[in-house]
C-alpha cells in the first residue's frame, strides 16, 4: 500500500509540475516562422530590455525629451516609480552617446553599432554608456596632474606651488632633464591603459616596415593633435612625443594614445611674476639656451616617421623639408600642402593644435579632397630646403586672409562623414561582454539573462547565483557540467528566474525525479514558466515508468478471486 500510495503522489506532482511550465521546442516546427520556437536565451546585462520607456504615453513621449532637460527627467525618474523607466529610454541617451573632446561615435569605436537586420540584438543606449565608462579608455594607467578639460584657465591655479626649495630644484632639473630625453619611457613602464588591456609602442610597429595608408595617417594626426590640444588648454606640456611614447591598437583604424609618466607630462612653466618656483626652471631653461621643441612640431616629425615606414629610409636623419623635397611623388598634394602649412606655423612660432585640427586635410571627406586636386604653389623648382623655406613663409605671409582665416576659426564642427572616417573602431564593447562571464567579473556585473560558457565549473555557478540573486531572469546551462546537488542547491538562491535550460545530464530519470520533486515546493523557482521541450520528453518517459510501477504494485497487491480453486477439479 504504501509504495502505492508512493507512485500516486510522484504522478500527481509530476502533473502539477507540466501544468505550472511552458516547454518550449528546440527547432522550428515551421519553417516560415522560425521566431516561434526556443526561448532565445542570450547574455544580456541590466539595462538590456527591450520594452523600456512609458508605453502608455504613446507619441507624446517624444514632447518630454522635447521639453525638459536630461536632468530635469532623471529626477522625475527617480522620485516616479511610473516613470522610472523613461530615464532608460534610448531617446534619452543616445545624444550622450559621444565622446567628450573627439566627438566619436560610441556604438563604432567599441564595436557595438545597430544591426538592421537583427534588431531585437541591439545593445541599448544606456548600456553602450555604461560600457564606455566602465572601460575607460580615455583614461591612462597614471593620471598625471594636469586636466584634459579644455575648460581650465590659463593661470597660476592651475600649476601646484612648491612648499620647499628641493622641490623648487626638482622642478627646475626635470625640466632641464626633458631636453635630454630623461622624459622617455623605459622598461618599467606599462604600456596599457586602464582597461587593462595591453599596448604596442608605435616604435614597435613601426619596425614591421608596414606600409600604412593615407587614412590611416590622417586618423593618426587627428588624433594626437587632439590629444596635444587637450594638453596645451590644460597648460600641460609633454616633453617626448615620439614612437617610444605613443601606443598602438592594432584595429581597422587603429587607436593611437600618448603615454603619459611624471617624466614626461607636467604642467608647462609660465614665465611671469610667480614665486611658486615654476618661473625659475623657466629662467634657468631660457639663460641656457636649451632648444625647446614644441608638441606639434614632435606630432608633425613622428607623422612623417610613420609615412615614410615603407616608403623612404631616412626619416629620423632628415627635416620636414627635406623629405617633401626629396621625394615629392610620396606625398599627395594635399598632405604636402597640410604638412607645408604645419611647418610654417613651427617657423613661425605660431604653432599649436587647435590650429592644425581646422586645416581641410583634416575637416574634409576623403571624396570632398579627392575632387580638388590643387596644384603646387611653387611654380618653379626649389633647388634646397633654405630656398624651400623662404619660399614657403613667403607664400603663406602673402595670403594673410586665408591663414588668418584659419587661425581665427574657432569652430569645432566636423562632418559626420570625416569622423567616421577617421574614428579609431575598436571591439572593446564586445571584449567586454564576452569577458563579463568571467568568474571573477561576476560579483561587478549584474545580468537579467546569461549563457554559461561550457568551462562554467560549480564555483561558476555558485558565484553567480549569489551575486544575480537580484536581477537573473533567463539561464542558459546546457553546457555546463555541474553536479545536479549543485545545480539545484544553487538554482534555489534565483527566485526571479522564469526561463531555464538545463544541462543533459539532468534528464536521466535518477536526477529528473530531484529536479521534479525540487519543482513542488512553491518556494523553488516561483516565477519559473519556461523549460526546454526535452525536458518535457524526459517527463514523459519518467511518467511512463511511474505508470509501469504503479501497475506493477497495484497487481501485486491484487486479491485473489472468490472463483479460483487452488487446483482442478
């Protein structure tokens, strides 16, 4: 009787358990709507919902992002449960999706642009803005002390004063040691940046010989000018701008960052009447004599370094000039014309970043140069780089409408078009996600859907049921070898899963009957809805031997019938 009763209470559960999930086939049942099958698990992070904003608004959504302002919505969003999610809303961020001094698109530069085709798969605004700031790539590994906020004033303030006369000589023999090449970076050195990730030196690429493109060189000089320009608002002065100190990415565009070091990056002296020891290094540079070589004119040379890898041996024993005049049939017309307008500003002094960044080689499209192709001014020969020289501040000194023009342009704008030129495109983005899963990444993430990768071990899965606890949804443990004590043990700390996929080895009928039997009690998994259609199957043949058993017990405990004799008459 009692192992009766026993196959009756394991059919009644296993009943309620069918009737309480969805199972969801594995393949297309028809081929014109492969969208009705598989519960789509993928990894997803908070954030990645795609129903967000206020639905019931309708169009007139579109009158708040018209009419108040993003902060006066995050505080409507955080004092309105109704409206809390509108501040996820991708009207609300995708304007913010740029970064701050180069204007670059964040979905290319970390890879994670709209797929047309797939839209259900798009990474939402707000959490391409959180990736970009959790990476941190505009960062460097040591932050010296001088801002890139363009914003700062040019005074005082911003250069710390010394308190004692040994650091007064400090400041005074770094910068001498700067025209020395003391700034340059050396072995202890990391070449990465804050994400951890490492760097190649550009004089380490270079020594591949690789032939670079024109692009390439533009996207190079864009975006070391700007990171000069960034120096010289914040009053900060970089000594050694040379292949040693820049690194490399290797990428379609490939990233270029200067490395900063103490020995390298400081605030720039002011001659003035300061007593904060700064004008004395100063002083001291200027009673020596010491050639002081500006940053855009390292930028420019480096640049030329770059050009000639490939093309031309002599590029570190030789001037700006001396190659354009050597082998003219290596430059284009308007890269000489760029590289001729750069040298005049050094020979004149009057050099600087911003200057450069509004020159056309760098504000217009590939196809807008393409279709003028201006001819050389020089309509004679020059004959040496001192008549190359004189002829080119001539030239420039005769046109001062067009250089003041360009001087006085304070206008930051670029084309759409020569950003996605020149942008730097990285897959940092998806590194990042695909390196989320890692087990010691669990604890600073938080998911509403994940796929264990198939090295996903017990403490894998220990670790993430005790930091998603909150927020997982949707799991996805097919490939995951975990013992089913484990499995279940940990399933239990998920009380917001709805959708699971289990591991195979869970459907042998010793651990589907744990697994069932985990399923009755109401406080395990309570919003689970969604399971596998295999499973279902498993069910089915658990069932079956249930029934086999019960009708096994049920004639074993059969009474012998009234008409039967114990032999024949």
């Amino acid at each position: 009787m009692l192992q009766q009763r026993q196959c009756r209470d394991k059919l009644r559960v296993l009943k309620q358990v069918r009737e309480r999930i969805e199972f969801y086939p594995l393949r297309p049942i028809d081929g014109d709507s492969p969208t009705s099958y598989s519960m789509k698990i993928s990894t997803n992070m908070i954030f990645s919902s795609q129903n967000v904003g206020i639905d019931a608004l309708g169009g007139l959504k579109m009158l708040l992002f018209a009419f108040f302002s993003p902060h006066e919505l995050l505080h409507v969003s955080s004092v309105c449960r109704a409206w809390r999610s509108l501040a996820r809303d991708d009207l609300f961020w995708e304007p913010l999706l740029f970064t701050t001094v180069e204007k670059y698109p964040l979905r290319p530069l970390l890879g994670l642009e709209r797929d047309s085709t797939h839209s259900h798969k798009d990474v939402p605004a707000i959490l391409v803005y959180m990736v970009y700031q959790k990476l941190k790539i505009a960062q460097t590994a040591y932050k010296p002390e001088c801002s890139d906020d363009g914003s700062v004033t040019h005074t005082t303030t911003t250069t710390p004063a010394p308190t004692r006369y040994n650091g007064r000589f400090l400041q005074l023999f770094q910068t001498f040691n700067q025209q020395h090449g003391a700034g340059a970076a050396d072995d202890e050195d990391v070449y990465s940046v804050a994400d951890g990730r490492d760097r190649m030196t550009l004089n380490g690429w270079l020594s591949t010989k690789r032939r670079v493109s024109e692009r390439t060189l533009r996207s190079y000089l864009r975006q070391m000018l700007l990171a000069v320009d960034a120096l010289e608002k914040s009053n900060c002065e970089h000594a050694d701008i040379s292949p040693v100190n820049i690194v490399y990415c290797r990428r379609r565009t490939p990233v270029f960052q200067l490395f900063l070091s103490r020995r390298n990056c400081q605030h720039a002296p002011e001659v003035g009447g300061n007593d904060n020891g700064v004008p004395i290094a100063a002083a001291f540079r200027h009673r020596l004599a010491l050639p002081q070589i500006s940053m855009v004119s390292s930028v420019i040379h480096t640049a030329m370094t770059v050009w000639a890898c490939g093309r031309f041996v002599d590029a570190n024993t030789s001037t700006d000039l001396a190659l354009l005049l050597r082998y003219p049939e290596s430059f284009s017309s308007h890269l000489r014309s760029f590289l001729e307008y750069a040298t005049y500003l050094i020979i004149t002094h009057s050099a600087n970043a911003s200057k450069l960044l509004r020159h056309e080689y760098l504000r217009c499209s590939e196809a807008d140069l393409d279709c003028n192709l201006p001819p050389h001014w020089s309509t004679t020969p020059i004959r040496d780089v001192n008549e190359y020289k004189s002829k080119l501040v001539a030239y420039y000194g005769s046109l001062p409408s067009r250089v003041d023009g360009l001087l006085d342009d304070n206008s930051n704008s670029i084309s759409p078009q020569v950003i996605d030129e020149l942008m730097p495109r990285t897959n940092l983005g998806l590194q990042y996600f695909s390196s989320a899963l890692e087990e010691n990444k669990l604890r600073s993430e938080r998911f509403v859907s994940v796929v264990a990768p198939s090295t996903a071990s017990s403490s894998w899965v220990r670790t993430l049921a005790s930091t998603q606890s909150c927020t997982l949804q949707r799991l996805d443990l097919s490939r995951a070898r975990v013992p089913t004590s484990v499995l279940l043990r940990e399933l239990a700390t998920l009380p917001r899963l709805t959708h699971l996929r289990l591991p195979r080895q869970i459907l042998r009928d010793e651990n589907l009957e744990h697994l069932v039997a985990a399923l009755a009690y109401a406080k395990f998994l309570p919003q689970l809805r969604g399971l596998d259609e295999n499973v279902r199957y498993a069910m089915d043949r658990l069932e079956k031997s249930y029934l086999m058993q019960l009708d096994m017990v049920t004639f074993l405990l059969q009474k012998p019938s009234a008409n039967t004799t114990p032999g024949g008459v």
